[in-house]
C-alpha cells in the first residue's frame, strides 16, 4: 500500500443500518457547507413567518427552481413554513448575508404562533411584487417564488420545489449592467455540520479548462 493510499483509508457505513439520526450526523457533516435559505411565507390570514433551511439549493436555472427540504415537528404536524407553502402556493427565499446571523437565529426559535419572529429578528420587510410574501429588506439576496411541486419523500419531510418569478437585488451587490453578483458585497453565510456555520470570505477563481488548455498544463508540469 503506497502512503497515498494509507492517507485514504475510508470508514463504510451501510445507510440502510443507520438510524436517521445517524444518516442525518453523516450528511450534514460531510455535505458542506451549506447555503441558508431564510423562508418567508405568509399564512391563510397573511400573517408573516420566516425561518431558516439549510436543506436548501438551486437546481436549476431555466425553469428557474430552488428546492427546500423541510421536515414535520417531531409530533408528525407541517413546520409553519411547509404548511404556509402548501395553503398559499408561494414563499421567498432570502440569502443569509454575514450581517444578518443573529436575526436568521432568531427566526429559527421556536417561539409560540403569536410570537413576531420577524420583529425578534429586527428584520424590515420589502413587499412581495409577484407573489403575496414579503422579501426581507436586509437580505442581499430574495428570490420570489411560485410553488412548481413538493416531493414526498417519506413521513417526516418534504422537498419543496419553487420556480423563481421575481428577484430583489441590493444594488450594492449587483451590477445591473452584466448582471454580475460581488460574492464579497453577497457576504453569505453557509451552514456546516452540528451548529456550525462558514463564511464566504476565503474565495478564489478556478476557470474550468479547454482540452488543449488541460493537455498544454500537463505538457507543462506533468503530474
Ligand atoms: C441554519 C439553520 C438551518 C436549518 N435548516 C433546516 C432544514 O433544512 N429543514 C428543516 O426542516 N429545518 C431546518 N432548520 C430548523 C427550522 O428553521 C426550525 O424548525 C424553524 O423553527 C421552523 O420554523 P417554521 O415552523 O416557522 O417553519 C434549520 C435551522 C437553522 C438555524
């Protein structure tokens, strides 16, 4: 065994062994980091709920779909966010910038229904303009959307599909000429495993090469 190997040596889990708390350990752990999606959405009444996920990506960009996994309480009912999108049809996600760290916690507390989270948090809210939730005003980031299709992927979750009809950017953050979005002005945060979190502040440029561009490398400084 050469030492690359030795360095390489991997531990097997068999997933279908594994407890889902034990699958959950595993995968929010080594999937990472994470982008935030901090949810607003608006009940029946148009009373306004946020709160944050972090099972959260786009997946695609024409359609235009962003995906949450939302789990149920651990008493089987819909998290308010789940049940919202489910009665209204559309939620706003908003990317969570450094600045706003404390707030997003705040919207995660399990505070009683009659509670403002969004009050706690010290968030502003900017009205929705294609979609009846507002956006937060100090995300860099919101993207309104239309519910496409939730996935039911089992008893305890959801995966909950959305097609992007509107965006809020802040102006500081994107040039509207090339349409190009400043990570560093982004500021995002994301999520690691347990109740860690990382900063976007480390980042580099790494062009995805021709062939000839690849093959004139190795010609180069062979591996
Ligand atoms: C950073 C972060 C990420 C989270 N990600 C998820 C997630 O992906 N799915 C989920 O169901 N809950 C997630 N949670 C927990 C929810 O935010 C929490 O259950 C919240 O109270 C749900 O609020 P709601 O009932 O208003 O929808 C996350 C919490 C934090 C702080």
């Amino acid at each position: 065994m050469n030492d690359s190997v030795a360095t390489h040596e991997a531990i097997g889990f068999d997933f279908s062994a594994l407890t889902g708390r034990e699958r959950y350990k595993l995968l929010i752990g080594a999937v990472v980091p994470r982008p935030i999606a901090l949810v607003t959405t608006v009940d029946r009444d148009g009373r306004v709920n946020a709160a944050p996920f972090s099972f959260f990506n786009c997946l695609s960009a024409d359609p235009a779909i962003l995906a949450l996994g939302v789990e149920y309480r651990p008493d089987g009912r819909p998290k308010d966010t789940g049940r919202n999108v489910r009665e209204t049809q559309q939620f706003t996600v908003n990317i969570v910038s450094h600045a706003m760290l404390e707030g997003m916690n705040a919207c995660a507390t399990p505070f009683e229904p009659e509670v403002d989270e969004l009050a706690a948090a010290g968030f502003t809210l900017r009205p929705g303009v294609k979609v009846g939730c507002p956006a937060i005003a100090e995300s860099p980031a919101a993207f309104e959307c239309r519910h496409h299709v939730t996935l039911s992927i089992g008893s305890s979750r959801d995966i909950i599909l959305g097609e992007v009809v509107h965006a809020h950017l802040h102006r500081s953050v994107v040039d509207a000429g090339n349409l190009h979005v400043d990570p560093v002005a982004l500021d995002a945060i994301g999520r690691m495993g347990g109740h860690g979190y990382s900063t976007t502040r480390d980042l580099f440029d790494l062009p995805t090469l021709s062939v000839a561009q690849w093959r004139a490398l190795q010609e180069r400084s062979p591996a």
